[in-house]
C-alpha cells in the first residue's frame, strides 16, 4: 500500500482485504501516522501481523471533529462488523448508547447484555471513555431523564440543567420527545439536519415573540456549532432577536416615559391556594433576557389568608432588605392594589424607583400618575415584554409553590 496517497487529516479510515470488505475501522488525527503505525515492522502484535498479511488498501473520510470521528467509527463498525474490530476487543465488552421503550425514553450506556428494553441503540463505541463523553455533551444540549417520573422533589440532574423535569412534571411527552428525536438524529451522524431542523424553530420562535425559548435554541445551536468544528470559536449572534430585544426595551422606554431604557427589571408575583402555602417570586430580566442566577423565592411568613396585597408587600421589603443590585423597573403581576401597594413600599424603604402593574383580565397596565391604565394594542412590543416578563414570574411562583404543597402533603399523609 501506498501510505504517501493517505491524508494527514483527522477522520475514520477503514481497512479492506482483497475482496474490498473492511477487516478494521478506526479514527485518528493524523490518518496516515495512525496507518503507518499499523504496519511497522516491530509491531507484532496478533492483530496487527494479521492485518499487514490481509490488508489490501486503505480508504477514508475526513471529519473536523473528534465527536463526529467517534459517531461514524461507531457506525460503521455496527455496519461492517470488521472481524479485527472484534478481535482487538470481544463485541459484548463494547460500550453503547441505548434509547429505551418508556413513555419517556432513557439514554443510557449499556453493554450488548443489556440492550433489552430498547427502543433503538448505537455503537459499539471502541471507547467506553468516550461514550460517556458523548453522552455528556449530549444532555447539556438537549436534556434528558434517567429518574423515575412523578417524584415528591427534583433530582439533582434537574437542578444543574440536565434533566427536564420528568421527575416532577414539568416536561410533557411532546417536548420530551423532541429532545430524544434530536438526539437519536445526531448519533445518527445527521447534524446538519438537526442544527436545519432548530434553525426552523429559531425562526418560528422569534417570529412569535418567544424570545426566552430562541434564545436557548440558539444556545444549542451554537453549541452543535462549537463541538462539531475544528476550530472551536464560533461566534454566533442571532442579529434578528438581538434587534427586537432592543426594540421592544426602546418601546417599553417610550410607552412608561421613564428616563432610561431599563437595564434590569424584576418582576414580583405571589401564589396560594386559600391562602395556604403562601410563596412569593422574584425573577429578574438584564438587557431584555432573562437572568436565573439571579431569579429568588420567598415563603411567606407574616400573613395569613387570602391577602395578595399584603403578601406582595412583604416579599418586596423582604427584597429589599438584602444588598442586591437595584432594578431600573419594578413589574408587579395584579392591578391597582397590587401596584398601590408597590409604591407604598418603595416610599417607605426611601427608594426611587419606577413601577407598574399588570392585570391579567384585560392586559391593563397600571402606573403611578395615571388616572386611567394603560391598554396597548396586542402587537405592541412594550406590552409583549411585560407579558413575557409577567409570565415566567407566575411560572416561577407557581413552580415553588407547588413544590411546597407537595411536601405538606408528603408529611400529612
């Protein structure tokens, strides 16, 4: 064989016999050191004295990047079964990547002993290293749950970003899906198509205003961009959300007639249920974005019954009270009571700062000095910032608050 005709790219090279069928795949940096390696002299171990008495020629595929190298490898030694692939390492000692049956499937890493109970599988992975590598980088992009469903508390996977909330329901099976399908496509090797098949949603997404959820689409993309390429810096700026942001905060400026485009906003809101398990919810949005290391919850302590008013303004002097960044705006879910309420507080703390209300009835918008509220056109881009706003706080609220009832119940059953 001619070794001088072989690339000196990263990629898979697969080994043929006379007959043309592959005798061995693998994937190197340098395909052809990583050749020239097989055939040396001094090499005499079993495999390799078998492969320079058999091999007849060398092609191969050039990939950017080692996890694509580690897909196709995989692929392709499921495809052809080359029998020094198997001799190098007995195939039920291999690694591979199983999707299960369950309503909410599994990814998990398995041997061929345990592919029962699966829905579809990938590998054998030469590398079981590199599996879980793989396995790693693919939760970041698109989460996925491997605990039990309808748990009394999150598992500790949920709370650093890695499973969806399966274990306490905050994922229906469509969207959970969606992340399996995306998946199941890349280690197909079909990244083209799942970084189309995002772009897609991206466009929908900011098209209808939905600029929290573009932009973690956005983030993946990104991401499939960075480990996918060769050189890893890839300097991804979605201009079209960038620019509605800007709008809708200008536009948010003009309709409040505040001094300044607001930079930080923080918008409260509080939930019960006949006043029982009482909580209350701060989140905060920078430059138009929402800011979840920043995001605080409040369990309400001082009031009792179905008092919003005087809860609302318990949490904000609980607010307060700690040395965190002021807000430029202050956003409160409820209408006149709740912003009097406000603007109570913020008087008696000595602090200046502009606040409104949002009713949810009829998407009324409360300031101070306005003898009437305020009623923007559905389309307007201020009013669709404070829903958005308006909306995760209540989510938020809502997601603490059920978690709280949750545990009651746990302990008075």
């Amino acid at each position: 064989m001619k070794f001088h005709d072989l690339p000196e790219n990263s990629g898979v090279y697969i080994i043929k016999d006379k007959n043309n069928n592959p005798i061995y795949i693998g994937k190197a940096f340098n395909i052809r050191s990583r050749i020239e390696s097989h055939f040396q002299p001094k090499n005499n171990l079993l495999k390799q004295s078998f492969l320079s008495s058999q091999a007849s020629k060398v092609e191969s595929i050039r990939v950017d990047s080692e996890i694509e190298a580690l897909i196709l490898e995989a692929n392709l030694i499921k495809k052809y079964q080359p029998k020094y692939n198997s001799l190098l390492k007995d195939d039920k000692d291999y690694l591979y990547i199983k999707i299960t049956k369950d309503e909410f499937p599994k990814v998990l890493a398995a041997r061929r002993k345990d592919l029962s109970n699966t829905k579809t599988h990938f590998g054998p992975f030469p590398s079981s290293s590199k599996v879980r590598l793989t396995l790693r980088i693919l939760r970041k992009l698109f989460p996925y749950s491997n605990c039990k469903r309808n748990q009394n508390k999150a598992c500790f996977n949920f709370h650093i970003g890695l499973c969806p909330g399966v274990c306490i329901g905050l994922i229906n099976k469509n969207s959970y899906k969606k992340n399996i399908k995306n998946i199941i496509e890349f280690l197909n090797g079909k990244t083209t198509f799942v970084i189309n098949s995002l772009e897609k949603e991206l466009r929908k997404l900011t098209k209808n205003y939905e600029y929290e959820k573009a932009s973690e689409v956005k983030r993946k993309i990104d991401s499939i961009n960075y480990i996918t390429s060769p050189v890893h810096k890839i300097e991804f700026i979605n201009e079209n959300i960038e620019n509605k942001i800007r709008e809708e905060l200008s536009e948010l400026k003009r309709q409040l007639n505040l001094k300044k485009i607001p930079s930080r906003i923080e918008c409260f809101d509080v939930s019960n249920i006949s006043g029982r398990e009482a909580t209350g919810s701060m989140i905060v949005f920078s430059r138009g974005f929402a800011d979840k290391s920043e995001y605080r919850r409040f369990k309400i302590k001082n009031n009792v019954g179905i008092n919003d008013v005087a809860m609302l303004t318990e949490v904000l002097i609980r607010r307060f009270q700690n040395e965190w960044k002021r807000p430029d705006l202050i956003i409160v879910d409820g209408g006149i009571g709740q912003l009097n309420a406000a603007l109570r507080t913020i008087k008696i703390l000595n602090i200046n700062i502009p606040a409104i209300s949002i009713a949810k009835k009829h998407e009324d918008v409360y300031q101070e000095g306005l003898k009437t509220p305020l009623r923007l056109d559905k389309s307007n881009d201020a009013l669709k910032l404070i829903q958005r706003i308006r909306d995760e706080a209540h989510r938020f609220a809502v997601t603490y608050h059920r978690k709280l009832r949750s545990k009651k119940l746990l302990v008075t059953s």
